[in-house]
C-alpha cells in the first residue's frame, strides 16, 4: 500500500516538474514578446509617436495584475512552506515514536530471550530432579526387594532346616517308642514264659528274671535317649523363636524403610507442586509478554494512521498547490527556486516516508518472529506440561507398587502368625506330653497319649500345616 502511494506521488511529481517546465518557457515567451513590445512603443513613440494611450493602459492593468498575482503566488508559497515545515515536524515526531518503539521492542526481545532461559533452566531442573528421585526411588525399591528376597530365602532356609530337624527328632522318638513297646511286649511274654515254666525249672526262672533285668536296662537306655531328643527338641524350639524374633526385626525395619519412603514421596510431591507453581508463573508472564505486544501492535496501527492522514493532508495541499500553478502559470518564472525548494523538500520528504515504510516492514518481521518465538514456547511450555503428566503417572505407579508390596508383606506376616500359632499349639502339646510322661511313665501312659495324638485330627492338621514344605510326611503315618 505504502510502495503504490509512493510511487503514485512521484509520478505526480514528474507531472508538476512537467508543468514548471511548460510554464517557465510560457512565461519566457511572454518576457520576450513584452520586451519587443516596450522596445517597439518607445521606438515608435520617439521616431513616430503612434502608440496609444489606450494599449499603454492596457499594458499598465497587465502589469498591475501581475504584480497582485505576484503578492498571491507569494502567500501561497509561504502557506506551501508553512504546510511543508509541518509536515517534516510530524515525520520527526514520526521518527521519534519509531525510535521509543524500536527501543521498547528491544526491551521486550530481551525480556523473552530472559524468559526462554529461566524457562529452559526450570525445565532442565525439573526434568534432572525427577529423573533422579525417580532412579533414587527405583534403586532402593530394588535394593530393598533384593534384600529382602535374600533375607527371606535365609529364612526359609533356616525353617526348612530346623522343620527337617523336628521331624527327624519326632522319626526317632516314634521309633523309640515302637522299641519300647516291643520291648514291653517282650517284657509280657517272658512273663508269660516264666509263668509257664516256674513250675518245671528253677533255672529258668533264674534265666527269664535275668532277661527281665536286661530289658529293664534297656528300657532305662531308651528313656535317656528319650530325653535326649526331648532336650534337642527344646533347643530347635529355642532357635526357632530366635528365627523368629528376628523376622520380626526385620519386618520392623521394613516397616521403617516403607515410613522413609513415604516420606521422599511426599517430598517428591512437594517439589512437583512447587515447579508446576513456577510453570505457571511463566505462564502468567508469557501473557503479559503477549498483551504488551498486543499494546504496542495497536500503537503502531495508530501510528500508521496518523501518518496515513498525514500523507492525506499532503496529497491535498499538493492539489491545492498544483490549482495554484495552473491558475498563475504566467507567474511562475519568479519563483522557480522556491517552488524547487518546495520540490526538493518533497523529496526529501517522500524518502523519509520510504525509509520509514522499511523500518515499520523490519518491526513487521520482527513482530512476526516474536510471535513465532512467542508460539515455540507456548509448545515447549505444553511439552514440559505433558513431561510433568508422564512424572505423575510413574509415582502413582510407583505408589501402587509400594501398595502391593505392603499387602504382600502384611500376607506374609499374617502366615508367619498363625504358622507361630501352630508351633506353639505343637509346643503346648508336646510340654503336656512330657508331663503326663514324667509323672507317669508307663506303657499305659504312652499309649494313652498316641491314642490323644491318633483320634486329635484338628492337631494332625496342624501338623500337616507345619511340615508342609518338608518331604517326610505326618508322624503318625508309620507302621
């Protein structure tokens, strides 16, 4: 729009350049036909005296019409300066205005340049601070279910041992007590034989008490091995509780650890808030950013428009000035330099328009890669927008994986509970054994108590729970 005016006011100046040309060689014309016309009156008024008043009169309202078309031209070509003067104060101030806005245009690029770094240095921050809470936060998860697997097969190991151990000390004290019965049945039929044969032979009865006497000893013999077992049973009982108490330390400290790291999780959550919070302040300030460009954008259409009715108000006086030219072209010989003054001045003029046209194309450009900018980091914002989404979706995963760890802790703790229970079911139930067996031990008792063992299916249960991982089978599955 601005090229095509320029170019339409230049051709106009051509054609008024055209016209001062046309207009100088009338108005020469005319000096040299009034000349000739005065040297031919005088001559003939000297020599032959035959000009009238009347074409003198006529000549002289000429000459007084020219000099008053003079004085006029002279007016309108102050008022042309007057206009002129104006019109250059009006492209300075345009200037000045420029100038303000190249400056505030500056300010406001370095003010997004300095956003665009704090931006990208927030993002770098948040995105190296989640990485490494989220890689702290998975190595200990590691750590700790590598620790605790290993603590666990330990555990195991060792309940498996000591449970192979129980049921090798319950295999021996069932055959020792299958010996004793033996030996008591054999106890019964030498009595039965001595009975028979007292009355045949004194020296079998001699024989049979002396064999009586050595079973006694070996059942004396089995009962010592029979406590025996009693104490190593005691000790694997001991060893079992201390296998125990231990577990629970290390539940404890599981427990501790899950505390800890609720803790960095909720510090994790904390830190999370605190950059979105940032985010958002650069996101406050991009749009202040973008509402002062949208203030000086409209500055600047006001500035286009005062300068467009500036051009306006020139085209007009250079009609004016042009009707002028038109109606004193006989006069226009006079002030030939003021008019290429005013000329030159249009000119000069006319390059200022140019030049201002280039810088408001330049400061068009440069708004245009604002927004361009201004767009790049409304996508980078949106991308650590969704970077901080894939942040919030990992710790709630890594909160659901605490979850299932915690219910599997809490399965294996409510196992080892009631596998505790059974132990100590088993425990009361062999203490009671070894009372009733040291306040009475007699076959009648023994058998007393395997019938109790025999008929009680609820502790063969719970035997069968206990040695369940072991490949020997239920005690009261022999013979």
């Amino acid at each position: 729009m601005y090229r095509a005016r320029i170019s339409r006011l230049e051709a106009e100046v051509n054609h008024y350049r055209a016209k001062l040309r046309q207009t100088t060689n009338e108005l020469a014309r005319l000096r040299t036909l009034l000349t000739n016309t005065t040297a031919s009156g005088v001559h003939e008024v000297g020599t032959e005296t035959t000009l009238t008043e009347n074409y003198v009169a006529i000549l002289k309202r000429e000459r007084d019409d020219l000099l008053a078309l003079v004085s006029q031209l002279r007016q309108r070509s102050t008022l042309l300066l007057n206009h002129n003067r104006e019109l250059v104060d009006q492209v300075s101030s345009s200037v000045k205005l420029m100038g303000i806005f190249k400056e505030e245009k500056q300010r406001l690029s370095e003010h997004a340049a300095r956003l665009e770094k704090g931006l990208a240095t927030l993002r770098g921050q948040l995105s190296k601070t989640i990485e490494d809470k989220t890689q702290e936060c998975n190595d200990q998860m590691a750590q700790l279910a590598v620790s605790s697997a290993n603590e666990l097969d330990q555990l195991q190991s060792r309940l498996l041992q000591s449970e192979t151990e129980l049921v090798s000390a319950k295999t021996q004290l069932g055959h020792l007590e299958n010996r004793v019965q033996e030996m008591e049945r054999q106890l019964v039929s030498a009595k039965q034989e001595a009975q028979d044969v007292h009355d045949e032979s004194q020296r079998k009865l001699e024989e049979a008490s002396v064999f009586v006497t050595k079973a006694n000893s070996q059942r004396n013999d089995a009962l010592v091995e029979l406590e025996q077992l009693r104490k190593r049973l005691l000790d694997l009982q001991m060893t079992h509780s201390n296998s125990l108490e231990h577990v629970d330390e290390l539940y404890k400290h599981a427990k501790t650890r899950e505390v800890q790291l609720d803790c960095e999780l909720i510090a994790i959550d904390a830190e999370r808030h605190r950059l979105a919070s940032k985010a958002a302040a650069a996101v406050k300030e991009a749009a202040t950013v973008r509402q002062e460009l949208n203030q000086l954008a409209v500055k600047h259409s006001l500035e286009m428009k005062k300068i467009q009715s500036a051009a306006r108000v020139n085209e007009k006086r250079l009609r004016e000035t042009t009707s002028l030219m038109e109606q004193y072209r006989k006069s226009m010989e006079k002030f030939k330099d003021v008019y290429s003054f005013g000329i030159q001045q249009f000119d000069v003029d006319t390059k200022r328009l140019t030049a201002q046209q280039a810088t408001a194309w330049k400061f068009h450009k440069k708004c245009k890669r604002i927004m361009q900018s201004k767009t790049r980091l409304e996508q980078e914002m949106a991308r650590q927008i969704l970077q901080v989404q894939h942040s919030q979706e990992r710790i709630t995963e890594l909160e659901r994986q605490l979850t299932e760890n915690n219910q599997e802790l809490r399965h294996l703790k409510a196992s080892e509970a009631k596998l505790l229970k059974d132990r100590r079911i088993l425990a009361g139930e062999l203490c009671l054994i070894q009372q009733q067996w040291n306040a009475d031990p007699c076959p009648e008792t023994m058998v007393r108590l395997l019938n109790r063992w025999t008929v009680n299916v609820e502790l063969e249960d719970i035997f069968d729970r206990v040695n369940i991982k072991t490949g020997y089978g239920s005690i009261f599955n022999f013979g």
